[in-house]
C-alpha cells in the first residue's frame, strides 16, 4: 500500500518540463518588413475583425460602414460574409485602395459542416470515431474554403457537465480524455497538413476557458473554480488542440478567477503563450470586449487596454481597439509594442494562409460547384449520422422493423425539415434537409406508411417565440390538440408499430439556449402516453442537443433511439438504423440525469469521506433522500441489435517502472444475431494519490466491428501520461502505488485488475 508520504520523497517522477514549450517559429522576414511601414492607426486596423450582418449573428450588434473602413485600413478581417465573388470584392476593397494592400482574413462559425451538415458536435462525439469526425472538418473546410472562408471559429472544445447549459450541444460532452482527442482530430481535419492548400483553413480553439462551467448552465454566466480542477478536468482538451497546432484560439464570455477571460493576462499570457508555448493569435468572442464594461471593469477605453494588455489580439465586432488604442497609447496605458506583437500575430496568420502571395486565393467562382454538397459528401454525412446514434433502450426487441411493416410514423418531428441541421448550422440550408418522413419511403419503399404530426412540439407560444428566432422552429399548429391527437391515435390503431419522432427542436439547444426543465415538453409526453395505450409496439426516435430527463420514457413499455439533430441526410440515416441497415453503435459522451436536481452528475466525479452505500438507504452518508446518486444513463452508455460479452481481462505487467506503458487486453464476443460494432473503454482509478482522485476516469478506448459469434482480443495502452495529473502545485505527475483498471462498454464497467507503478 503507497502512503502519501511515499508520494512526496519520489522528486523524480514530476514532470521535467511542467511548464509545455512548444518550438517557436522563426520570424517571418516578409511580416517584419511590412511591419516597419505600418503606421500606429494602420496596425490597430488589423486588430479589428467586423460582420456586414449577412450572417447569423451572436449578439446585438452589427458592424457600420464596413466597406469605407476597409478602405480606410481599419479592418484586419470579415466574417459572416461568403462566396467567391462576394471575397474577392471584399479583397479587392482591401488590396487596392489601401496604402500597404493586406489582404482580409474571411471567419465563419463552420460548427458541424459548411452547406453539407453533420450531426451536431455531442452527436459527432457519440460516434467515438476520430476518422469519421476528421473527415467532416476535412469535408466542411473543403466547402467553406470553395466559398471564400479561411479562417473557422471551430472547434469548441469546452467540457460540459451541466445539459441545461444549450452550448452542450456544440461540444464533446463531459470528458477530458474524450474531448482531447475530438479537439486533435478537428484541429486536424480543418488545417491538415498545409495552410497553403485552397482546401485547408485556420481552426479557433474555443471557447478560451471553462465556458463549460457556467453557473446554473446558464449562457454567458460566471464561472468559479480551482486551479487543479481546471488543469485537471477542464483544460486538457484546449492544450491539445493547441499542441494539434490550432493557429487562432477564442476568447470566451465568462471570468476566471474573477476576471473577464477577454481581459485575463493569467489566462491569455501567462497559461497559453508562457506554459504552452503557443504563438498564434487570440480573438475576442463577439462583442466580448465591451461585455467586459457590464462585469464591472471600467469604460471602453480601460476594458480594451485591458484586454490587449492581457494577450488578445483581435476585437470581434465592438470596436473598442479601433476607437481607443490610440488614445491608450499616447497616455501611456498601452505600449506601441504591444500592438505591433498583436499586429506581428495577425499578419502572420495571413502569411501562412498564403493570402500575399494571392489574396484571391479563395475566390474561384468553379469551386463551390466542384466542392460544395457532393455525393461523396452528403454519404459520408449519412455515415456519420447513423453512426452518432445512440440506443438507449430496445423493448422487446422491436428495432430493427422490417421493411414491409405497417407504420404509423408520427410526431412533431417525423416532417421538419427546420429541425433536421441542428443549432449552429448557419451556413446550411434547412430546406435541403432529408425528412424523416422521407427517409422512410427513401430506405422502405415498400412499408405502408402513415403519417401524423400528433402534436406541437411545445403548445406554449410565448416559448415558441423565444425559440423561432432564426425561423420556425416550433410551428403551432392552428387544428386543436385534441384533433392532432385524435388523427394520430387513429393511425397508430392501424398500424404493426408506431414510430413517434419527438424532442427538442433545433434551437431549444445551443448558444443562447439554456433550459430549466430538460425533459421532453409537456405536449409530446401527453402524446406518448396515449400512444402507449393503444399497446402497438412504440419506437421513440429522440431529438435533442443535450441529454435529456427521460426518467418517465425509460419506465414506458417503448424503444427509444436518440439521434441528436442528424444534419442534412437525417432521414435517410434514421431510416438506415430504424430498419436494420445499419446497426447502431453510438455511445453517450455525457451523461443523463434522472432529474435536474441531480446536476451535475458525470461519471468521473469523487468520492466523499461519507460515500452511498451500494444498497439501502443509510442516514449521514452522501446521497439523496429522493433519488439515487447514479445518473439515469451513464457516459458511454449505448446497446446495439446485437449484445457482446467481455470475456478474459489481463495485463502484460503487473507492475511498471515511471515511464514505462502498459498494455492491456481483453477478449470481447458478438454473442448476438446482428453484427455490429462496440466501443471497448478503459477506465483507471488511481487507489490513493496527493490530492482526491476521481472513482475513475477514461483513458482509452477502441470502437471494433465484430461479425455475429465472433471474438476479438482487444489491446489498449495506457501510456505514462495516463498515469499523470496534475497535483497541487500544478506539476504534471504520475505518483507510485496501486491502480486499478476497468474495461467494458461504459463508464460502469466491471471487469477488473491491478497493477502497481514503482
């Protein structure tokens, strides 16, 4: 048995570099001359980035006069603005009548997909698949770059524990060993091997930090936590997008440590450039600069200084670098360095996209032809839809239907085009979406399908309004509920099955989407408990950007399939899962409450001095008198047409030296009828440490295909930094002693062994 003691004599096993140095890129020669012409007013122009208004919009504000500025040398870069001749004019505008002609960069929210969508970002995730999600970011810079964007304000990579929070949806879920690998993979996929290539374009790290974390899952709330949380939980994914070498990171809306993170020097310096070397540009979120005046920061003019003086370098939207850094300067509040390092970061970011050596680079008008909604593209969004897909629950086997069943496909959802692309799909054209409905008839012709729309998503037009922002969302139907209900109760009579598409719609999640109540809305329960009563067989297809309350669903005699909002080949995929093309495989990347007050509640959380009892009720010890502590889904939960059994778990070593990797195997069966695929996951505990560990957490994972009565022996590594965290002194470490790991096919895994590291 390790002692804490022990811990602390073992010097030699701290990280050597805590402090992560990346290797520093020479000065470009082209940047520095250029650099030297610059005016004071020339340089600060670089730093402020617009929006013409053309685009979905995150906040109030609107850019004016956006063409004079650019004339005028005021403007480093556009967004929400695209197409090949809509760039090259406003490259035009740039080059030609501007004294040095720099080019623009041109920014986009590509989240999920440019004009080819993919399910959203928590669905991606819940594919575990880190070729496919590559692809879509290869896919969806493929596309936005043939409609002149170069620069993506993507990926998000904050972890999210609280569901109420609507930006979960955009995010990997609950998990920092997950989400670090998602980042890489996005990271990846949107750059690639060349920023030169027309295909490739920046990616953002966002949103810089612990968004995630907001208060109440409240957007654009406060956050609070310790420096080890954060290192340990909360910054893992942001660090290896920036090792994945993401050239632009994103300021995010909420403090830290009491200071706004668009103005914070400990964040933006001291964490990001100092410790993790990264020499990119930062760019504040939108409007985040002046949001900092309402935190309680001081006027425009003191919130900008602050915020350049802490390490941002670009000011979206608000305009306070171009309207104050003179001034700041000439009082001595802010150096000219200061601005020409973030000037210097900017430019650079231009040269390496190639922009001078041709700034229309990314006007070809033949390319959104060539590029933009493919075949090749649209399959592998239908690929990656079917794949996110996550079965929570097969009463008495009713999934998969044969293809000549008799259907009564209902629901608000089963016809919604505006709700197949999901929140964040600016850049996608809802109209071009694949209907459930469609998809059906596309995958089963020969099915006898009837349709109902059953009832509204919500009855509540007051909510509906709030909800149908960007366009209908939530049509309100002017039949009375009554007359839906009774339609679609006459339609499930006559039918073998009924198959109800219920949920949230798009924008019941997402930026700006924060719920209390996260269960499914009052109209749609009423119409799944009649539709219980007819004692057809039920299949729930379940839309939502978070995890939901479904304690009462799960208690119902009905299947349910919960496939996000799919993106644009929506009902081609769920017609592929629902009639046994494909057999689902996704598994759930956060977890899902049985109730709001249990929030948050994720897998990898600690254990108390007063832990539950495994069984009965036990007065003083830490549980609820109303609920049990375990979440209703737990993270990695998904079942499949077809069941595995994980047999034999062994380690190549019971023992390890500091340094050293472990190898560890396990033997998993498709003792099913169904070939499929399962997501085989590796969880370790470490037994005693210098600070409270987690009861576990992931560390590895592999998603293997498995023909029916097949075996596979699985082997997964943990490799040294598996073993490490970050203790309190924020030094990078692995500790001696005992570990235990846990291998199956979700965070309750059972099957067990230990090893020791000397």
């Amino acid at each position: 048995m390790k002692s804490i003691r022990s811990r602390f004599l073992i010097i030699g096993l701290l990280c050597l570099a805590t402090t992560v140095f990346a290797q520093k890129r020479q000065a470009i020669p082209e940047v520095e001359a250029l650099l030297k012409k610059m005016t004071l007013e020339e340089k600060i122009g670089q730093l402020n980035l617009l929006t013409p208004g053309g685009g979905v919009a995150t906040g109030s504000v609107v850019s004016k006069n956006v063409e004079d500025k650019i004339k005028s040398g005021n403007v480093g870069g556009l967004f929400g603005v695209a197409g090949p001749e809509k760039i090259r004019q406003a490259q035009e505008l740039a080059v030609k009548n501007t004294r040095l002609g720099i080019p623009l960069l041109i920014g986009s929210d590509v989240i999920h997909g440019y004009k080819t969508t993919f399910p959203i970002p928590l669905g991606l995730s819940s594919s575990w698949d880190m070729e496919l999600i590559k692809k879509t970011a290869q896919i969806a810079a493929q596309e936005a770059t043939a409609d002149g964007i170069n620069w993506n304000f993507s990926p998000m990579v904050d972890i999210a524990r609280d569901p109420r929070w609507g930006r979960i949806a955009e995010g990997a879920g609950e998990d920092p060993y997950l989400g670090s690998q998602i980042a890489k993979a996005m990271v990846q996929g949107y750059q690639q091997e060349d920023l030169t290539a027309e295909n490739t374009m920046i990616a953002t790290v966002k949103h810089f930090a612990l968004y995630g974390a907001s208060e109440g899952g409240r957007d654009y709330n406060t956050t609070d936590m310790s420096r080890v949380k954060m290192f340990n939980e909360y910054l893992p994914p942001y660090k290896a997008a920036i090792e994945a070498g993401a050239e632009s990171v994103m300021s995010s809306f909420n403090d830290v440590d009491g200071v706004p993170a668009s103005g914070n020097k400990w964040l933006l310096t001291t964490l990001l450039r100092d410790r993790w070397g990264f020499d990119g540009f930062v760019v504040s979120d939108y409007t985040s600069v002046n949001e900092m005046i309402a935190h309680g920061m001081g006027d425009l003019q003191a919130v900008s200084a602050l915020s350049i003086n802490a390490g941002l370098d670009m000011d979206m939207v608000g305009e306070g670098f171009l309207t104050t850094l003179k001034k700041s300067v000439e009082e001595g509040k802010v150096t000219e360095e200061t601005i020409t390092q973030a000037c210097r970061r900017i430019l650079e970011a231009k040269y390496r996209l190639g922009l001078f050596e041709d700034p229309y680079k990314y006007s070809d008008s033949k390319r959104p032809q060539r590029d933009i909604l493919t075949d090749a593209n649209k399959t592998i969004a239908r690929e990656a839809a079917r794949k996110s897909f996550v079965l929570l629950k097969n009463e008495n086997n009713t999934l998969p239907l044969a293809k000549n069943a008799k259907i009564a496909l209902v629901g608000p959802l089963a016809d919604s085009k505006n709700n197949m692309l999901g929140t964040w799909a600016p850049t996608g054209n809802p109209q071009l979406s694949v209907s459930i409905l469609t998809g059906f008839k596309n995958v089963a012709p020969q099915a006898e399908v009837t349709y109902a729309k059953g009832t509204n998503i919500s009855n509540d037009s007051a909510f509906a309004k709030k909800v149908n922002v960007f366009g209908p969302r939530i049509e309100i139907s002017e039949e009375s509920p009554e007359s839906l209900l009774a339609e679609t109760l006459l339609a499930a009579k006559n039918a073998d099955v009924v198959v109800a598409v219920v949920g949230e719609a798009t924008e019941m999640s997402g930026e700006a989407g924060s719920r209390t109540d996260i269960s499914i809305p009052d109209s749609q329960k009423q119409l799944i408990r009649e539709l219980v009563k007819t004692g057809k067989p039920v299949v729930l297809v379940l839309m939502s950007g978070r995890p939901l309350v479904i304690t009462e669903e799960m208690d119902l005699p009905v299947s349910i399939l919960q496939v996000w909002h799919p993106g644009i080949e929506a009902g081609n995929a769920v017609a592929d899962v629902v009639f046994g093309d494909y057999n689902p495989s996704g598994k759930l990347t956060a977890s899902w409450p049985r109730n709001v007050g249990q929030i948050p509640v994720y897998h990898s959380m600690k254990n108390t001095g007063r832990p539950a009892p495994s069984a009965e009720f036990e007065k003083f010890k830490s549980q609820y008198l109303d609920s049990p502590n375990a979440p209703l889904l737990p993270f990695g939960y998904g079942l499949s047409y077809t069941s595995f059994e994980y047999g034999k778990l062994s380690l190549a070593k019971k023992e390890i030296n500091p340094g050293e990797s472990l190898e560890v195997q396990v033997d998993v069966t498709n003792t099913g009828d169904h070939d499929g695929e399962e997501v085989v996951q590796l969880y370790l505990h470490d037994v005693i440490r210098s600070i409270t560990p987690p009861v576990r957490t992931l560390k590895g994972f592999e998603k293997v295909f498995l023909k029916k009565g097949e075996t596979k022996t699985v082997t997964l590594t943990l490799e040294p930094d598996d073993l490490k965290f970050y203790n309190g002194a924020l030094e990078f470490v692995a500790e001696p002693g005992e570990f235990e790991i846990f291998v199956g096919g979700n965070s309750n895994a059972s099957l067990k062994e230990t090893f020791t590291l000397n």
